[in-house]
C-alpha cells in the first residue's frame, strides 16, 4: 500500500513540474530595437513573429525558446528607411525573410523574479550565442516575457561597413503567450 501512494505521489510530482506549451499572442507583443546612428538614437519594430515555447519555472532545464521574426515586418515609422533597412547591405529580406532565435539553455539568476536565458541568434545566416536576463511574470493562461540584450551588428552582417552607425543594438523583448 505504501508503495503504491508513493508511485501516486511521484507520478503526479512529475506530472506538475512537466513544462507547459505556450504560443505567441499576436497582440500587445513588441520585438523592438534602438540603435545610434549619427548619435541620434533610431528604434524601430519587428511586427510579425511566431514560435514555440515550452515553459516550466518549477523546471527550468525542460524549458524551451524558438523564435522566428519577418525580417519584412520592420518599422521604423519611417517608410524609406524600412525600404532601405530591408535591402542587401542590412537585413536582406529577399534572401533572408527570417531572423530566428533558439535558447539552448535557461538558468535562474541571482536576482528574484529574474532568469537566465541562452541561445542562438541567427540573422542572414550568420549565427552568433546570446545570453539575457528576462522575467516571465504569469497572465491569465500565459505568461509575459521581458528582456533586453545587446549584439553587435557587424557579428550579423548588418549594415555593412557603416561608421556613422553604432555597432552596439539594444534589443527589447515584451512578449505574451497562451497556453496550447
């Protein structure tokens, strides 16, 4: 009898740490960028992303990121810019539609409310490992997603040679999501 409660016991322990599926919500979501540029600072959005995640903050190590963003999507508020920011020596929308990020790992941290997210950033094809706090703070059926990090753009190909353009972009993610 006690071996069986304990199988009981276990069984669901397991079953409550197991990471959940959640999708992307398409409203009140922001993958946005700044960068300086004749050190005036420029920002801009990405509109159109989708991906899967698999969270669990009781199981961090079964928790998984996978990111895909439109490189057509971009929005600077500024129509030729975006013309020009979608062209070869920048994003390269015709032969790179999509920016895509995959954690290979997510870690607590030190600071409350705070974790760890690792990963592969992929921009036209060229791959570069990212690191970032972020906090996940639940919603009803979800989560929203918060975190910032830094890339330097010649990593990536973007922007070619530019020496009026900072090398450092700021990248701000505010992203909510549903379960299933």
């Amino acid at each position: 009898m006690k071996f069986f409660l304990f199988t009981i016991l276990s069984f669901l322990a397991i079953n409550g740490l197991q990471a959940q599926n959640y999708s992307i919500q398409n409203t009140n979501n922001a993958v946005k960028f700044k960068i300086k540029n004749l050190g005036i600072w420029v920002s801009g959005v990405f509109g159109e992303y989708s991906g899967a995640i698999v969270f669990s903050p009781e199981n961090l190590p079964a928790s998984k990121f996978s990111v895909q963003i439109k490189t057509s999507s971009i929005n600077t508020g500024i129509e030729l810019r975006d013309d020009h920011l979608k062209k070869e020596e920048y994003f390269d929308e015709k032969n790179y539609p999509i920016i895509s990020f995959v954690s290979t790992k997510v870690t607590p941290s030190n600071k409350k409310g705070t974790l760890y997210m690792f990963g592969k950033l992929n921009v036209k094809g060229k791959e570069v490992d990212i690191s970032f706090p972020f906090s996940a703070l639940p919603q009803e059926n979800g989560y929203r997603f918060q975190g910032q990090f830094k890339v330097n753009r010649r990593d990536l190909g973007v922007g070619g040679s530019s020496v009026t353009m900072s090398d450092e972009v700021t990248v701000l993610l505010d992203v909510y999501t549903q379960k299933g």
